[in-house]
C-alpha cells in the first residue's frame, strides 16, 4: 500500500520526468512531502503559479518533453489559468497537478476552495477531479498520454487532499486506452497524392508553415518539401524556426506584422500549402479576400481546424511529418522562373527597413541576431518587443523561438525562459522583453538567480505599452490614454537586488559590446536598452483588411 501522493511520484517516474515546477500550498503539502523523497526529480520554486505554469510551457517548447507545474487549491489553482490557456492557444503539451480541499467538503466554499475542473475546461485539452486514491494511477497515467499525443495540449490533473493521503495497492499503468479518444496520425494517401499533384501543377504556390511542423518534428521534412518543389515558404509566428531564415525560398513571417513579399506572395498565389498552421485572424485579415485566387491545401492533425476560418480544397487530416514523408516522394522539381523572380522584386523593393538616428529596437535585435549562436533560444514577452523580434531574427531551427502566439501572454518570456534554460541547460538562453510586460513577472529574476541559470534578458525600454500606444497613435489620433508607463524602476538596480547583474545601454555603438558582455558572463544578466519611445512595428495590416494593405515600412 501506498499513499496518492507516493503515487504521484511513481507517476512522475514512470514519466520520466526529472525537473517540475511547483508551488507548496496547504493542500498540497503531501505532494511536497513525498517530493522530499524523491530526489531524482528536480523541485523549481518559482515566485507565482503563473511564472511556474510558464516556466512549464517554455521547458516543454524548447525540448519537446511535457512539462509539469504543481499548485495549490484556489488561488494557487486559479492563478495557473493564464498559463493553461497560453499553452492551451500554442498546443504546448503540459501536465497540471492542483490540490483540491477534501472531496467531503467540495461544494462547501471551504477554505481556498476553487471549482478549477470547471473553470479550465474551456483552456485545457481535457481535465480530472480525482475522487478516489484506487483511479489516480489511472488519470495521471492518462494526462501525461493526453497531453502529448494528437494535437498537444494542458492537461490539469485535481487531487483532494484526502486522495493524495489516502491508500491504495492499485498498480500504476503502464498503456492507456481511453474510449473515443484516437487521434488520427495517418493522412488519407490519396489526399496526399490529389496535393502533390497539385503542388506539381502549380505556377505560383506557397508553402505556409506552423507550430505543427515544429511540434511534429517536420523541419527537414519541410525544408526537402520546398527545395524539391522549389516553393517558396512563408511561415507563422509560432513556426519561426522551422525553416531556414536565410533561404533563398524564405520569405519571412507573414500577416498583420509579416513581410511585405510574405503577404504579396500569398494574395498573389494560385496554390496555399498550409502545413500546421490554423488561419487565425492576425494571418489572414479579411478573410473574404484572403488568397483570392488560390486552391488551398491544409494539413493539420486537428480535424477541427480544416475549413473553420478558410474554406479548404484539399484537407489532409494527420500528423505533418507522417504526412511530409509521403509528400516528399511526390512532388517534382519545378523552374517557376517568373514567380520567384517576381518574388525577388518585391524583396528588392520593399526590404524590412527602420528609420536612422537614435537606438532603434530593430537595431537591438540584428546585433542580438549577430551575437548569439545559432542554437540560441529566444523568448519573447508580447507587443512590439516580440514582433520586432519575429522580423529581424533570423531563426535557423526549430525550438529556438519561445513565444505566447495565440493568447498574448504579456508576462510569458522571462518565466518561460527560465524553463526553457532548465531544459536545455548548455545553450544561450535570451528574453527580449519590453518595459510593460517584463513587470508583469519580473520576481522570477529570483527563481533564475536561486538557480544560478544565465538568461539574459534584454528590455527593450520605450517607457510606453508600445504595441497599444502605436494603435493609439495610428487609429486613435494619439490619444494615450493608460499607455505612458510613468515611475518605472532602475532595471538595472532592481536586477542587482536580486542578485543579477544588470547594464543601461543609451546609444547604438554600445550595444554590441553589451550583448557580448552578457552573453559570456554566465549568470542572470538584465541589459536596459533605452530605445526610441515612439518606434512603430512596421509593416502593419491595419484590423479587418486584407493582407496585402500594409501600412508603414516602405522604403
């Protein structure tokens, strides 16, 4: 016989999970308890739920392996949901395990009670309230199969304090067979072979890449579809990485924020390849006019993705790298002389450009993209910071690029970089973040000084909510209301408060020698750039157009 909690952790085993995130809490002191045990797995206090939630989802993005975070009953539980649901938009696989006050007294609105089945069904992939200690082995087994299987996605395992006490002889298992759920990897070969034909045929294709091709392992797969094909590739912000920046058939990011040859190349088209990816709003505008004239194909493991925002020609239900492996075979090298060459025109004419004089963000982030190594991991918070990021990095493989895409998550980088350092404890990790979000979870500069993990984080300091005051200023003839971030701290003092090290940087020929600096010293390191305060994202595609009517950026 032994305890729930004692299940857990032979769960956890099982799992091979060596390092988790985790918050103590009344009713998860039995869980704590039985960690003290085990030492073979790895306890990171983080300093909020949510940073540990996001420390979770940046360690599973950055290595493929599910990550665990732990919390408490209600407040603990309940500050978890930012991150669920950040994982939930970006399908990052990640296992929470919450306590539950004591199954007799759920309903009561006992002490720190808090019904977290009920408010994470909308944000997680499924989720459990354990009742009984005999079906613990059972769900934990099931979440950890769950969550990374199909299209991935956060799993929150709830356990009343009296099951994590209770006892059971119940063995663990070892296979999972859950009624209903079977997720289809397979794609129908002759929808393969009806794509690769029209691959074939086509004059002016496109190939367009997600996070699906990055969470399937697809990258090469996708780099040999495109060079046999001779397609060019145009990528989301969640499948930066996957292929090659610096590819001649790269044409950056597309969308609201995407380049202007990467948004041409789509509305121009006569075929979509969509590989991973979903159509969300901030890809296609205006849905009406998106890829006008183009037949689209759509690969993806989610069925309830195909058609839901784009009517889809030829959909192909499966896994991207089962289904690259087998269009690979089928497409043929293709001159396409006069489509990429037009292509080459509008690189030529409209290049991703920034205005001189001062210390622009862009320029921050090219000398970033100079100094850090190729396998570097980059996170980002959300706003300008990650979108100037997304166009003047050039990532080069995948899961190098960390990110909150679907949701927005301001708060998301710093955490999720320290995850992502844990993860992959041998390569540079790197948040660039700005002013507003880097306060929204700036304490786990303690968690990543406790552990004495060498993330850099590089401010990018416009003293304003950036992304939200260049709307205001563009759309709202610059009425700052609540964007002027008045009273920020010493960056550079509050990183040596907590034992980092930390730089202002105020002109351009000082930042590179910065980034070097950081970069080699090994240890939690915050460089303060003092960038211009009314810099604008550019190109941009104003809210309800269609893609190819950018604003901005044109030289």
């Amino acid at each position: 016989m032994r305890s729930g909690a004692a299940v857990l952790v032979e769960a956890l085993r099982q799992e091979k999970v060596d390092l988790l995130f985790a918050y103590p809490g009344g009713s998860v002191i039995p869980i704590f308890d039985a960690l003290y045990d085990a030492p073979d797995i790895k306890l990171i206090l983080p300093r909020h739920e949510q940073g540990g939630g996001h420390m979770a989802d940046g360690y599973a993005r950055a290595c493929g392996r599910v990550g665990v975070v732990i919390a408490t009953s209600g407040p603990g539980a309940t500050n978890l949901v930012t991150a669920l649901a950040t994982a939930n938009f970006d399908s990052v696989p990640l296992v929470a395990i919450t306590g539950q006050v004591k199954t007799k007294l759920i309903g009561n609105d006992a002490f720190q009670e808090a019904d977290i089945t009920g408010i994470t069904r909308p944000v997680t992939k499924h989720n459990f309230l354990v009742r009984n200690v005999d079906e613990l082995g059972h769900c934990l087994t099931a979440a950890f199969h769950i969550a990374r299987t199909g299209r991935p996605g956060p799993v929150l395992v709830d356990i009343p304090v009296d099951v994590s006490m209770a006892k059971t002889d119940v063995p663990l298992p070892t296979e999972v067979h859950l009624a209903g759920y079977r997720p289809h990897v397979e794609g129908n070969l002759r929808q393969i072979r009806i794509a690769a034909e029209a691959i074939n045929q086509a004059q002016r294709p496109v190939i367009y890449a997600g996070g699906g091709i990055i969470i399937s392992g697809a990258s090469d797969l996708l780099r040999q579809l495109a060079e046999k094909s001779n397609c060019p590739v145009t990528t989301t912000l969640m499948g930066l990485g996957c292929f090659p920046g610096r590819s001649p058939l790269s044409l950056g990011m597309l969308g609201m924020h995407g380049t202007f040859y990467a948004n041409y190349a789509i509305m121009e088209s006569d075929l979509v390849v969509a590989l991973g990816a979903r159509f969300d709003d901030r890809i296609t505008g205006d849905v009406t006019k998106f890829a006008p004239g183009a037949r689209i194909i759509h690969v993806d493991i989610d069925p309830a993705s195909i058609s839901k925002n784009i009517k889809v020609d030829i959909p192909v239900v499966g896994d991207a790298r089962l289904v690259l492996e087998k269009l690979v075979e089928l497409v043929h090298f293709v001159e396409r002389r006069d489509w990429l060459a037009r292509i080459e025109g509008w690189k030529k004419k409209h290049p991703l450009t920034y205005s001189s004089g001062g210390l622009r963000p862009q320029y921050v982030i090219e000398q970033l993209d100079e100094a850090a190594p190729d396998d570097a991991i980059i996170c980002t918070e959300v706003g300008q910071n990650q979108m100037w990021t997304a166009q003047y990095y050039k990532f080069k493989i995948p899961r190098t690029f960390v990110s909150s895409g679907g949701l927005g998550t301001m708060g998301y980088g710093l955490p999720a970089a320290i995850g992502a350092q844990l993860a992959c404890p041998g390569r540079r990790v790197i948040d660039v973040a700005g002013d507003g979000s880097i306060q929204m979870n700036i304490q786990e500069l303690a968690t990543a000084v406790q552990n004495k993990l060498p993330v850099v984080v590089c401010i990018l300091n416009n003293g304003h909510l950036g992304m939200v005051r260049q709307w205001q200023q563009l759309f709202y003839k610059s009425r700052y209301s609540g964007t002027i971030l008045e009273g920020n701290p010493d960056f550079v003092k509050l990183a040596e408060a907590y034992g980092a090290l930390g730089r202002r940087v105020t002109e351009a020929k000082d930042v590179r020698g910065a980034l070097d600096e950081a970069l080699a010293s090994g240890r939690t390191y915050v460089l303060d750039f003092v960038v211009e305060p009314e810099e604008n994202v550019f190109p941009m595609v104003p809210a309800g157009e269609a893609i190819d009517r950018m604003i901005g950026g044109m030289t």
